[in-house]
C-alpha cells in the first residue's frame, strides 16, 4: 500500500466507525454489494458515504438519527471515492439516478423506493434531513 492509500484509510476510518457503531453493515466489495442484494428481503437503507462535510455535518448524522426511530430490516453503507467498485455495484441497482454523494437509497426487497440525492442534503438543516428520513422510513416500513 502507498503512503496515500495508508493516510486516505486512517482519515476515513472515523467516517466509516460513525455508521457502523450505528448498525450499518459496510459494503467495501462488488461481490459483498452483490451478495446483500441477492438476499435483500425487507426494507433497506443504504447510505453512500463520502468524505465531505455535507456528509459528516448532515448525512451521517441525519441517518443515525433517523434508524434510531426507525429501523428498518437492513442497514448498509458503500464509500464513494474509497470502495469504488462497491460504490460502482450499489449505483448499477439504481441506475435511472444520476451518481450523487452523499446519498441515501431506500430500497423495498431489493428494489429502488426512494431516493435522496446530494442535493436534498447539503445546505439542509440536519433536522429537516431526519425528518425527511423518518418520514420515507416510516412509509417503507409499513408496506
């Protein structure tokens, strides 16, 4: 591993701990991406993640927050600009929405149901996010 490679994995670390302590399961290959989608039963939430600070000020803590209330059957998180081909194998199972990070996708026994884009994110309160999250949850969930 290179000296980038080495520090890019120790700056992102706390990054990825945020969403694992919360109960996320982190998809770091293609095949992991497409194992959990096979099996995929249930409601799921699938956070890409990312380095910026629209992501550790509002994305990250908006989806702990949001599973706290609501939990749904699955958890997942796939790093943009860190597990590129995970990422690359998550975005191929909702492919009609443009690449967008930080992200949330809903997915209903493996298929797309909703999606947040980067845009319903950044500049958004964090409480707003929550709710938004909740809300998608909560309606998911019941179905």
């Amino acid at each position: 591993m290179n000296a980038y490679d080495e520090y890019m994995k120790q700056v992102v670390k706390p990054m990825r701990e945020e969403l694992v302590e919360a109960g996320f399961a982190e998809l770091t290959t293609a095949d992991a991406v497409n194992e959990f989608m096979a099996e995929a039963k249930g409601t799921s939430l699938v956070v890409i993640n990312s380095v910026c600070g629209c992501a550790a000020g509002l994305a990250r803590p908006a989806a702990r927050e949001a599973v706290a209330a609501v939990k749904p059957d699955h958890l997942v998180t796939v790093f943009a600009g860190q597990d590129p081909e995970a990422t690359v194998a998550m975005r191929s199972f909702f492919e009609d929405v443009p690449p967008s990070s930080p992200s949330m996708a809903i997915l209903k026994d493996g298929e797309l149901a909703y999606f947040i884009p980067r845009e319903q994110i950044e500049g958004f309160p964090v409480e707003q996010i929550v709710t938004h999250l909740t809300g998608v949850l909560e309606q998911t969930c019941e179905k």
